[in-house]
C-alpha cells in the first residue's frame, strides 16, 4: 500500500507554486493551495486513506477555481490594452551593415566618429572622412559589437578626384 507524506504534498505544492507562478494560472494556484492545505492534514491525521486525500485535493482545487470565476472580475479590451507590455527592443544586427555603402553625416576624426542607420547609432572607426563623404562597412570590431569598421568608397574617391581635375 502506497503512504502519501505531509513531505510529499509539500513537494507538489512548491512545484505547482512554480508553474503558477510562470505560466501565470489560477488553476495551478488552487493546486498549489490544495496541496499545501493537504500537507497540514496529513501531518494532523497521517492516517488517512489516499483516496480521501484525493477528494480533499480535487474539492479545494476546483472548489477554487469555481469561486474564483464569481470574484475576479475578468479584465476589459480597453485594461488589458494598457496593461501589455511594451514591443521588447531588438538588439543591431551588425551582419544587416556590413558591405553597405553610407554618407556620412558627420565627419570621422582622429578615426572615430558616428553614423545612424536606420534609427540605430553605430560607432565607427575608420580613417579620417569628410561629411559627406561615401563610405563601405568593411566589419565590426569583436570586441565591441556596435563599433563599425568602415573604409572610404574607392569609387566615390575616384569620382571626386576626377570631378575635382575636371
């Protein structure tokens, strides 16, 4: 014959407590209470037969979970439209920047410098550039994953030396 433990119903009420808790149930709550309430049973009277502590576990369970649909007020469209969470940020993907070409806004001096692309604030290091200016992302330094590598564009180089000798 099978002996349930007042351990043993502690145990499950610390485990249904947990899944409650993540996956946010009122019916894994009520589990988690019925367990606990059968814990303190079992250490009165640990006589008691495996079958009434089933029944005692399944009416304080969905005994729960019945008043609890006449007490908590479900929330409106307009409530639960506030209360959702914001959409999470999503990190740069430096693999979307690589081997494109920009103009820079801003110069690059002493080989840093910055550029925004789309709504995104990169870092980069180069060589020195004008505004203006056409340059390639060539990489992304490893150890900082929001410092672009970019060179200047040799055609655009050419483009402007051969406008400027006309």
């Amino acid at each position: 014959m099978f002996i349930v433990q007042e351990w043993m119903w502690m145990a499950l009420a610390l485990l249904l407590v947990t899944f409650a808790g993540t996956l946010r149930s009122l019916g894994l709550t009520w589990a988690s209470i019925a367990a606990t309430v059968m814990s303190g049973i079992i250490w009165a009277d640990p006589t008691l037969p495996l079958l009434h502590q089933a029944l005692i576990f399944g009416i304080i369970t969905f005994g729960g979970v019945a008043l609890s649909q006449f007490f908590i007020k479900p929330k409106t469209d307009e409530e639960s439209a506030e209360a959702e969470e914001d959409e999470p940020i999503k990190a740069p993907d430096p693999a979307k920047v690589i081997n494109r070409t920009f103009t820079l806004s801003e110069p690059i001096v002493d080989g840093v410098g910055t550029l925004e692309v789309d709504g995104v604030t990169w870092r980069l290091r180069g060589e020195d550039s004008a505004a203006g200016e056409q340059i390639r992302v060539i990489g992304v330094d490893g150890l900082q994953l929001d410092q672009l590598i970019v060179t200047k564009e040799k055609w655009a180089e050419d483009y402007v030396y051969r406008g400027g000798e006309g």
